[in-house]
C-alpha cells in the first residue's frame, strides 16, 4: 500500500479503527464481502488480525427449513417502528415524514450512504438522466428482475452521488423523498469538468437537496 501511494504522511502500520490512511479505505469493499461470509466469532476477532494465527472455523449453518424466525416482543417491535419511518412522496412537501407498508415492518432499516443514480440508470435503461430513485425502486421490484436479494431490506433514505460532470442534474433538479445529493467529481473523469460544468458545479451546491461536495 505504501507503493500505491504514496501519500503525504503513511504510518508505519495501517489501522481500520480508526483509519489513519486513505490507503486502507481502497480495499473496504473486498473486506465487507469477505465478513459477510464469517461466523460470529470470526467477526469479533477480525480487528487483531493478523495477531493471531488463524481463525477458527465457522460452525456449519442449519438446513433452511429448520431456520427458525426471532421471536419479537411488543416492546422490540415499537422500537423497531420507529426506525422504519420515510419521507413518501406526497402533495404536502417532499420532506413529509410516512410510514412504511405493514409487510415492511419486520425489515432492517438501511440507509444507503453512497450510490449513483446515473450509473445505474445508464445500466438498465441506457440513459443517464430522466430516472429517479423511486424508478429504481419500482424497477427492482418488477418480473424485468432475474433475481432478488438474500436478505430484504427496508430503504429508509439514502445520498445520491453525482461524480461525473457531463451527468450533472438540472440546478432546478427536484428529487422527493428521503433522498439527499452529493455533488463532485471523480479524479477519472477530472478531465470533463470544463469551464461551463464547474460553474453549474457551483450552483448545484446552492440546491437545498445537497448536503455534500466530492465523490
């Protein structure tokens, strides 16, 4: 890692917690996978490593049939709702508090730190711009899908990032909902940022909706 930099200042060993080097953030992605196949223990003795010799084995999972569900008391369950609350799309204001379908109740609350709407939309629709995170949503949902995820969750919110400047919105941009933007520019597309998108750079971060600069 020190090669790949090199940065300004590279401690002399590298620590996730905290982070003390942008040089460990460039793998988080390759970790979270790998942890997601671990056992509990494994993951509770992920931060000393690789102070210990070896990781003990993951017990083996049941079959899915004899996988029981939680049980849930009353008060869990009040707890819960109120982590599943949303902004819905409404006619009194985007920033409306609702509350979420009653088969929604018993999922996670996720809120999605980071994902690009455009990249997505270019994906499934070969087009940058014209969709929204509710087309998204719709989309996922929908027979067009060859698969669905393992564990269902409940998007409660999450930022729209914007790191490519030949794809930023509309200054006038409208996004509803408990979404909010990030606007910046992605060092491998440093070379578009011409005269004319750095000044619509600059008055994107004049939109109420956006709450951050950089990719």
């Amino acid at each position: 890692m020190r090669r790949v930099g090199p940065w300004e200042r590279t401690p002399i060993k590298f620590t996730i917690h905290p982070v003390n080097s942008p040089a460990v953030l460039l793998f988080w992605r390759c970790m979270l996978a790998l942890l997601m196949e671990c056992s509990p223990e494994q993951v509770e003795q992920f931060p000393s490593f690789p102070e210990f010799d070896r990781l003990p084995e993951p017990e083996p999972s049941l079959p899915e049939a004899a996988v029981m569900e939680p049980a849930v008391d009353e008060a869990e369950e009040s707890d819960l709702g109120d982590l599943i609350m949303l902004d819905e799309v409404g006619d009194s204001g985007d920033d409306e508090p609702g509350f979420v379908e009653p088969q929604m109740a018993n999922l996670p609350g996720v809120f999605d730190s980071h994902f690009h709407l455009d990249r997505t939309s270019m994906k499934i629709w070969q087009t940058a711009v014209g969709h929204t995170v509710e087309d998204l949503l719709a989309y996922s949902s929908s027979r067009e899908v060859n698969f669905m995820p393992s564990v269902k969750i409940n998007l409660v919110g999450g930022v729209i990032v914007h790191s490519e400047p030949r794809t930023y919105p509309d200054i006038n941009f409208s996004v509803q909902g408990p979404w909010k933007v990030a606007i910046g520019v992605h060092p491998k597309h440093c070379d578009t940022l011409t005269v004319e998108r750095s000044l619509v750079l600059k008055q994107l971060l004049q939109h109420p909706k956006v709450v951050a600069l950089g990719e």
